[in-house]
C-alpha cells in the first residue's frame, strides 16, 4: 500500500463500519478512514467538495433511501471520481447485481466475509491491486 490511504466506507449498518475499521488497523499500514452510514448526504457533501475525494471509496450496495446503484449512477457523473476505484461491499452474491454494478463504473464487487480474517485477506488483496481507470 506504500502511502497514506484514505478510505472511505459508505454503509447503513454500523457494525460493519467498525468490522471494516478493525480489519484495517490489522493491516498494519497508516489509513484514513472515513466512515458516513447514509448514501445520500454523503453523495450531496461529495458533489459539494466538501468532504475530501478518498483514494478508495467502498460503497454498500443494499441501502435504504439511496442505494448503492443509483448511489454509483450519481458519483459516475463527477468527473474527479472517473478515477477513484469504487468497489462495491455487499452481502449480496448475485451475479445480475455483480454486473450491474460493472456496467455503472464499479471497480470491483467484493462479497462481505463472514470473518475478520477473510475481510483482512480481501482487503491486503484490494490494496495491492493495480487499479485500471478505464471505464
């Protein structure tokens, strides 16, 4: 991972977030972690660049009020956010949600583990990926 990363999650459910935040810190590498729990605020302080651009952006794909679809159709449209990996963090194994997801820009569609050590392998595996900008 080399630099300082900042992260940022977007996810309803808490629990997840501090899931996330401790499968970070067991990475042993120095990250911002950002962490907002509704969509459409955080897509609102995003277009508004008031909230600085992450260098990965992990997106919950099943949330209410704005999900992770329509979430990832608006972010598409600002064009700092052309290169910033998106990937999407759901529960879902769905491979129609898999390529949904594909086709409106995300980067990656990462399955939520079942353990904290899964989660940490997935992550060491994310951060060493070279990221294509071509979408």
């Amino acid at each position: 991972m080399g630099k300082l990363k900042h992260i940022l999650l977007i996810d309803d459910d808490e629990d997840e977030a501090y899931f996330f935040k401790m499968a970070l810190g067991e990475l042993g590498h120095p990250v911002q972690f950002t962490y907002y729990q509704e969509g459409d605020t955080t897509l609102l302080r995003l277009q508004e660049n008031s909230i600085p651009a992450p260098d990965l952006l992990f997106l919950d794909w099943n949330m209410p009020r704005l999900t992770g679809s329509r979430f990832l159709e608006a972010i598409m449209k600002i064009p700092r956010y052309a290169t910033i990996p998106i990937i999407v963090y759901t529960t879902s194994q769905a491979p129609e949600e898999k390529d949904l997801a594909r086709k409106l820009g995300a980067s990656y569609f990462l399955t939520k583990p079942s353990s904290i050590i899964e989660l940490c392998k997935l992550l060491r595996d994310i951060f060493a990926r070279e990221w294509s900008y071509s979408r």
